[in-house]
C-alpha cells in the first residue's frame, strides 16, 4: 500500500517562494528597519542636550607640519540621531549617531556624531583618574535600556504585517 500526495510540488514552491522573503521583499524590510531605529533615534535627538558654545577641537600632524582642526558646533550630536544602512547588500539598519568617519555615510559636515563615544564615556578615562562627565554623559546608554522593549515590540508588529502582505502575494 503507498501514499500518493496531489499538489506537493506546488506547496514546495511556495515554500521556496516563502524562504526568499528577506531577498524579495528587502525594500520593505530595509523600511521596517528604519522605523524601528527611529525609536531609538527620536530619543537621542529629545534627550541629548546642546552645550550653547561651539568648541574647537585641535589635532596633532597631518601632513607635512601643519596642524588640523575641526569645529564642533552646538547641536551637532543632536542632529546626527538617525539610522542608516551600514551595508547596501543587507537589510541590516543601524540607528543611533551617524558619522562619516565609519565608512562613507554622506553625512552633513555639522550633523557627524564623530566625537559620540567621548561624550558617552567622558574625555579621560576613569582608570587615568578623569571624572570629566557632561550632562548628555550615558545618554546613548540610558536611550538603549529605555526604547529596546519599545523597538522590539514595533518590529514583531511591522515583521508580521509585511510577511502577511508577503504571503498574500504569493
């Protein structure tokens, strides 16, 4: 006695069809993605504080003898919130401060967030015996801890909308 199955072969393209997800529908999934990160940079743009004054920052040796510096305007952490896509080949979106100096983000020249990791940790490091904290010090920390569940929640809903259109379409 043996058992005979009618339409598996459909269902087995449709299954394939179904694992494909990721590469068919990447444009939405790339947008999800920005949604969800905008959480989180929505916090940083509410929650990090301008300093008031600009400040100049100066550098050792570039080329030949000349020293560098860059100017840090006030604000300029604040508007360099936002996501991006760190790799054109993947639907990976990043969010938090953008800058140039981590690949080529085409970031404007006074919203790069360059200098984030300094203002989160403080200029001098605690085991060189620096206190230096600001008031955005932890800012990047506490944004994580206080938007994560909020992040996770939306990208479940928008993941289960988007496959179900997935699906319909198929």
């Amino acid at each position: 006695m043996s058992v005979t199955i009618t339409g598996a072969q459909e269902l087995y393209k449709k299954i394939d069809k179904l694992v494909k997800w990721s590469e068919k529908d990447s444009k939405a999934l790339q947008n999800v993605g920005h949604k969800v990160g905008a959480v989180y940079a929505n916090y940083i743009k509410t929650n990090v504080k301008d300093l008031g004054k600009d400040i100049t920052v100066r550098g050792g040796k570039s080329k030949g003898n000349a020293k560098w510096a860059t100017i840090v305007k006030s604000g300029q952490l604040r508007k360099s919130g936002g996501t991006w896509q760190p790799d054109k080949n993947r639907n990976t979106i990043m969010a938090g401060p953008r800058t140039n100096a981590i690949g080529r983000r085409k970031t404007k020249r006074f919203e790069d967030g360059w200098y984030a990791h300094i203002v989160e940790k403080g200029d001098f490091g605690p085991r060189f015996g620096g206190k230096h904290k600001t008031q955005n010090t932890g800012v990047f920390a506490r944004g994580i801890k206080a938007t994560k569940s909020r992040s996770i929640k939306l990208q479940e809903i928008l993941l289960k909308k988007n496959f179900a259109k997935y699906t319909n379409r198929l």
